[in-house]
C-alpha cells in the first residue's frame, strides 16, 4: 500500500512495524522515514496491513480530515480498528457482504453500530452512485477486503493504458 500511495505522490511518509528492520527496509525503498506508531497514525492518511486481531487504531487515535485504509482484517476474529474508532468514521468498503462477514466492519455491523446505509460502495462512488467524503474534515475509512473482479479490473485498465503507450511498464523483482 506504501508503494501506491509513494508512486500516487503521497509522501513522505512515515512507515512504522512492530519489527523496525521492515519498516526501515521500506522506508528506505520509498524516501520515506521510520517513526513511532503516533507519528504514523498521525498523517493524513493512514493504511494498516496487520495481519491480527490486535487494534491498532481506537477512537482517540482519530483526526479531522484523516483517512484510514484497513487491509488486514481479512477473516473472522481479525480487526484493526476498535468498534468506536469504525463507527466513527465515514465508511467505505469495495462489497458490502463481503465486508460486513469478514472484514474491518464486521465486529462494528454485529454490534448493530453500522448499518448497511452508512457505508459506500467504492465501486459506487467511482461511478458517481453514492457520495464519497461528505466533507474535507470527515474522518474516512476503507475496508479493503478485496474482490478479485476488482481486481481483473485493475489489471485489465492498466494493460489497456500501457498497450496505449499512456503508461510505462515497470519491472518488479520478487
């Protein structure tokens, strides 16, 4: 996620993990600098990617205008942001089923906090069909629970604009 926000223009950011040696390490590939959790749930936007049940983000850690994507909360039991600190915020997500089953909005929707009508479809803002942030100090998050025709998407739209010549190819080594 720290890739896409660097190669979107965000930045610099903080990067911050339990094991400084990755953060470091990916700090080091984007420019950015290690911080403490404070400093990273500090800027404006804020992507978690903790594969555990542990919160991450509560309630007081939010900010006016800060936006949260959540991507770890992948299965049942798992979540990065307390039951508050979700109810709190505007809420997106890329499927609603999927993400109120199984995602950062589940332990939040099973305590009857969110509802179905709070919460935006990615897909449909994109499309114009739901509103996006109702406001420049909203508090927003996004529940990424990932979806694999979004996904094709994607991937489908970047190979059409690079066959176009409106993008350069990157080489990714793994």
């Amino acid at each position: 996620m720290a890739r896409c926000l660097a190669a979107a223009g965000y930045g610099p950011g903080v990067c911050h993990d339990l094991h400084p040696n990755a953060a470091g390490a990916l700090a080091a590939e984007l420019g950015w600098r290690t911080g403490s959790r404070a400093e990273a749930i500090g800027c404006e936007v804020v992507c978690c990617v903790t594969p555990g049940a542990k919160v991450v983000i509560d309630a007081g850690d939010l900010r006016p205008g800060s936006h949260l994507n959540m991507l770890g909360a992948d299965g049942s039991g798992k979540a990065e942001a307390s039951i508050d600190a979700v109810a709190s915020c505007a809420l997106f997500c890329d499927e609603w089923e999927q993400a109120a089953h199984g995602g950062e909005l589940t332990a939040a929707v099973s305590a009857g906090l969110v509802t179905r009508e709070r919460v935006s479809e990615l897909g449909a803002v994109l499309a114009g069909d739901a509103p996006g942030r109702p406001g420049p100090a909203a508090v927003t998050l996004f529940d990424s629970t990932g979806l694999a025709i979004q996904d094709l998407a994607v991937a489908l739209a970047a190979l059409e604009a690079w066959r176009n010549g409106a993008v350069e190819a990157q080489t990714v080594g793994l």
